[in-house]
C-alpha cells in the first residue's frame, strides 16, 4: 500500500484526523431559538437523541450537528418559508411579493444539493438559513402511518438530522482554496467566497421543522395558492411563506477554518498492459461515528474485493489491466480527496486510466441502482446477470432480475455528489453503484447519528445479504473490465444515448423563447461519432491481430477525452464534460448537454446559448475522432 497525501482546507472539522500527523480539529458552537409575539423565547433542539439501543449515538466524541463550510455569523430576524429553497421557489416568492431581503430562509431538504439552497438564499439578500427534514419524503413508512419510529421500528426517528456540506458544489467540488489545482501544504491558496456561503447555516429535525413551518399558518401566501412542485410536505400544517411578524429565529453559528492534511490510501495490483488501467473508489470519511451505510458499506465491499484479488494474485494471476484501489479521505466536504487526487495525477490517468468505479454508499436497503457513462452500459448490465441474489423471500433471481424489474432498464446519468465526477470531467468512463429502500423498507437516516451499526443489522441490510451481492457484483465487473482482451465498451450506447438526449433539448428549445436556436450541428456530430463508433465496433467484431487490439484499446481507453476537450461550462470551468453534468441549480442531479441547456434556462441568453451548441458540437466530433480506427 502507498499513501496519497494532500494538504487543503476542512472548514469547520469535527473530527481529529488519524494518520501519519494530526494537524488541527476545529471548535464548532451553534444556537438557534425562536422569539415569540410575547416575548417568550424557545430553544430549538439541535442535538439528536442518544438511545440506550445504538451505542454509537452516546459516544463521548459524537459528531455535533452543523453543516461543513458553514459560515461564522449570527443572525435574528423573522423566516420565510422558501420550499426546496431552488432558484425557481425564490422567483415564485419574489413574484408573490414575499420580502425576502433582511430574513431567515426556512428550507426544506430535498430538491437541490443543501448548499445551493444556502447560496440561493445568500443571493436574494437573506441572512441566515435553517433546512429541516420533512416526512413528506418518507413515503408511506411514517408514524403517522402507524409505523413505529427507529429503533423499534421502520419510521424515521423524530430527532434525526441530515449534517452535510454546503460547499457550492455545482461550482466546483475540491478544496475550496485551490481551484483546478492539487492542495500542497506550499500551494498558492485563493478566497473562498465563490463557492461557500457567507451566511450561516444549521440543519434540524422534522419534529423541529414541523413547529416552525406551523407558525407561519395565516401568515403569507398558503403552500397550495405558492403552486410550487413540493412546497407541501406532510405536516399538519399550511406550508405558508410567512413571514410571521411575531415569530423570529435567533441563529448563531461559530466555526473554525482548518488547513490539514487528508489521506488517500492507495493499493495497485500491476497489470500486464501498464498504459491500461482500472481505477476503484470509496470514501472512508463519515458525518458521524457511526457511517454503516455512507460509506462504511462501500467501505466494506472495496475491502472484501481487495482480499478476493489477493488470493487470486496469490495463484499467480496478474490482470491484463493495472487495477488501483482508492479510499478516499474529505469526501463529505466536497469530494475533496479524489479531487485532489486526480488533479495531482491528470497527466497520468490522461494517457492510462480506462474507467473509474464508484462505490459510496453501498447498501442501504434492497433495491440496486446503476448510473454510468453510456459506454459502460452492457457490461454493467451483463455483470448483473452472472450475480445470484436472494431478495424479498426469493431465491431465484439474478441482481439484473431485481434491477430490471425495479428500474425497467433504466440506468441513471451522472451528475455529481460522489467521487466520480472528478474522473468523468476529465474524460474518463465512470460508474456509480450502490442499494437503497424501497417504499416499505425502513426510513435510511442519511448523515445522521442513527445511520449505525445497530440500524444495519436490524433493518438496512440483516445478515449482510445485499453487502455480498454487491461485493460480488463489483469485483466481477473490475475483474470483466480489467482482463478482457477488448475493453467491454459498446461504444454505439454512446451515441443512442446523445441522440435521446438531443430529443430531450429540442422539447426544451421548443418550449423556450429560444425556439429558432439550430441544433442541427450537434445531430450532425452525433452522426460523425455514430459512424466512428460503427466502424470499430466492426473492426472488433473481425476477429483483429494482437497489434490492432493494443489500437482498439486505445481508441477505447482515450475517445471520451473528446468530450472535455472543449474547455469548461460557462462560470464553472471544472466541468468540462459536453454531454453531461450537475445542474447548476441542482447540485446532485444531472443534466444533459448542459451548456446549450442551460444558456436557455438559467441564463436566458440566446448568444450564449448558440456559442454551447458549437462546443458541444465539437466536443462529439473531437471524441468521434479520437474513436475512428482510420
């Protein structure tokens, strides 16, 4: 094993770090009350409860619950209810004439990733920002429902609350100071203020959402006169905007800046064709003690791959492929360990990485899902079908089964929130794998105390079932895509997929002001990068010598260089990928051929606009190129 070591900025850190040195914790203090019209005031609860049968809520060094990279500041004022706190709520609430200015947001979790919310909110003049958890998202399994709240039963429990970044993540992920470059204890070091708020933030509980939201009923717009896609959750009360003149928060947030070292732990099993290589990834770091299913689960898996490759090695197998195991360290800030990473090794992984392989979180329920690059598509799906996996009662089913009976075939697109986005906006094949609940299946408490040991074995994964199948699942994939003579890529999905994707942008251009924009030189480069990919996929069906394979290779290794070959998304050059990202209002969630889409819809600029469709159309033909075998 070596070790990666990286020096970058771990704002308002609650845990000592282990490793060769400890350079810093941080010192974090949060209050938030609220004021009565009579003047009495009440402290909100802000802790999470500690119960007698999870040892991991009453450690001693539990983590507090706070937001990383919130801001240091106080703020007291009455509250608007802002929803899932996207950009369009906010123009919903400016168009009703809600004041915005001079409040305290109150937003719900879901939607968008939680740190545009604050930013959102910053960038309407607001002061202060509190996100709470509404069971509205939990489905049927609620106490209302007559389920029995964790740790006796399915339902959430009442005290639970989501910690997390609030990194500006659609911006860039990585250490905030060091933008497109590796953190170095002597790396030149910029503010922050593009990409972390200058507000502060806490998160709460839905027992302490619920009583905020329910004093603003009679006051503002009604949630169902706002018109907003999930403004009302499921609470007894109105979801109105307020604000309530006699309700007020009392915010107060202190953290502490830290620069520290981080370690990536790296193993390498050295393959035959060291140009080729397969890179895997989990992050080891948690919001909480106890982590078992984000990403303690992925955790797991990554190390049971590890001892299986080992006996394997121990039999004298050496893979056609180099294979790199990564733990990751600082993911939960901002993907701050395989940022850095691979923007310290890019002219190593730009010439030799074949695919990136994620694995977060795990297991966190039953159900599998899948998102990855289009060219990963049939050998992730035809991996499935190898994997034996006892589900629900049955014993007759494969992981494709399971997947395809739940998914239809559906394999998600990625956007960002997890340790390959950093590989896929340098041109690099990624997948994303993990389980989650279904709609009956025990409420997962995300970045939350109760997210431990006890709550996996009781009721996320009991025996351990789901852990192996997806510990098998990944390592038969490494294995299929580390030692296949050919890399298993079906290159022509590539081009199915842009052109569904295409049809997707041409509703949004029709339905747009914009609706005389020209795609027609994206379908046109999409048709170059069909006919390049039709010819090698022929040329791979011919039965091809030893020295046309090692080019075949190649042109499969490198063609989605192409793609980030055009420079960076307008405002947020970190994502270079043409085909797809974050969005820039969601954070998480993906969207595709995201310059042109988003000239239209968050920008409204047609000029801007016409410029994306020429780099999206140069970046297919860049990649097309780069396929051909001619």
């Amino acid at each position: 094993m070596v070790s990666f070591e990286s020096t970058m900025l771990l704002s308002k850190l609650t845990i000592v770090h282990e490793g060769p040195t400890t350079m810093g914790m941080a010192c974090i203090w949060q209050s938030l009350s609220t004021t009565s019209a009579d003047g009495s005031t009440r402290a909100v609860n802000i802790e999470e409860d500690v119960l007698s049968q999870d040892e991991t809520t009453s450690y001693p060094n539990r983590v507090p619950v706070f937001h990383g990279y919130s801001f240091t500041g106080s703020a007291e004022a009455d509250y608007v209810y802002v929803g899932r706190g996207q950009q369009a709520d906010f123009e919903r609430l400016v168009a009703l004439g809600v004041p915005l200015e001079g409040k305290i947001a109150l937003a719900r979790y879901g939607g968008p990733f939680r740190g545009l919310k604050v930013k959102n909110a910053q960038e309407h003049g607001m002061i202060g920002c509190v996100i709470f958890t509404d069971t509205g998202d939990d489905g049927n399994v609620t106490e209302a429902n007559g389920y029995a709240a964790y740790p006796e039963g399915y339902a959430r429990n009442p005290s639970t609350v989501q910690r997390g970044s609030v990194q500006f993540l659609s911006t860039y992920p990585g250490d905030p100071t060091t933008p497109g470059y590796p953190s170095k204890p002597d790396s030149p070091r910029v503010d922050t203020a593009p990409v972390t708020p200058r507000i502060p933030s806490l998160p709460i509980s839905y027992v302490e959402g619920q009583k905020l939201i329910q004093a603003l009923d009679g006051y503002g717009t009604p949630g169902d006169a706002v018109n907003r896609t999930s403004w009302v959750g499921a609470f007894n009360a109105t979801y109105s905007t307020g604000p309530n003149p006699g309700a007020t928060l009392n915010l107060g947030n202190v953290m502490q800046d830290n620069t520290t070292y981080i370690w990536d732990a790296v193993g390498i099993i050295n393959g035959t064709s060291q140009d080729e290589v397969i890179v895997l990834g989990n992050h080891r770091d948690a919001w909480i003690v106890g982590g078992n299913a984000d990403p303690n689960s992925g955790s797991a898996i990554l190390v049971e791959l590890s001892k299986a490759f080992g006996a394997l090695l121990k039999t004298g197998w050496q893979p056609k492929r180099t294979i790199v195991l990564c733990s990751w360290d600082a993911e939960e800030y901002g993907l701050l360990g395989s940022t850095e990473f691979v923007e310290e090794y890019i002219p190593w992984l730009k010439t030799a990485a074949v695919s990136y392989l994620n694995i977060d979180v795990g297991v966190s329920g039953p159900d599998p899902s899948i998102s990855a690059t289009p060219d990963l598509h049939q050998v992730a799906v035809d991996t499935m079908k190898k994997i034996v996996y006892p589900y629900r009662g049955y014993d007759n089913l494969t992981l494709y089964d399971v997947w395809f009976g739940l998914s239809d075939g559906d394999i998600g697109v990625l956007g960002s929130g997890s340790d390959y986005t950093s590989f896929v906006h340098n041109g690099i094949s990624s997948i994303d794998m993990g389980t989650d609940p279904g709609p009956t299946d025990a409420i997962y408490h995300y970045h939350s105390d109760y997210d431990s040991y006890h709550w996996m074995s009781t009721f996320g994964d009991p025996g351990y079932g789901t852990h192996k199948v997806m510990g098998q699942y990944l390592s038969l994939l490494a294995y299929n895509l580390a030692t296949a003579e050919v890399i298993p890529y079906n290159v022509e999905n590539y081009g199915a997929q842009m052109t569904s994707y295409l049809a997707d942008l041409q509703d949004t251009v029709a339905g747009s002001n914009y609706s005389t924009l020209d795609l027609s030189p994206i379908a046109s480069a999409i048709s170059t990068f069909n006919t390049s990919a039709a010819t090698i996929s022929s040329l791979i069906a011919s039965n091809p010598d030893t020295a046309t394979v090692a080019t075949i290779n190649a042109r499969l290794r490198d063609f989605s260089r192409g793609f980030v070959s055009q420079g960076g998304l307008p405002n947020r050059e970190f994502y270079k990928h043409v085909v797809f990202a974050p969005g820039l209002d969601t954070g998480y969630a993906p969207t595709t051929f995201p310059g042109v889409t988003e000239a239209i819809e968050n920008y409204m600029d047609q000029t801007m606009a016409e410029e994306q469709i020429q780099r999206t159309s140069r970046g297919i033909e860049a990649a097309a190129q780069i396929l051909s075998p001619a």
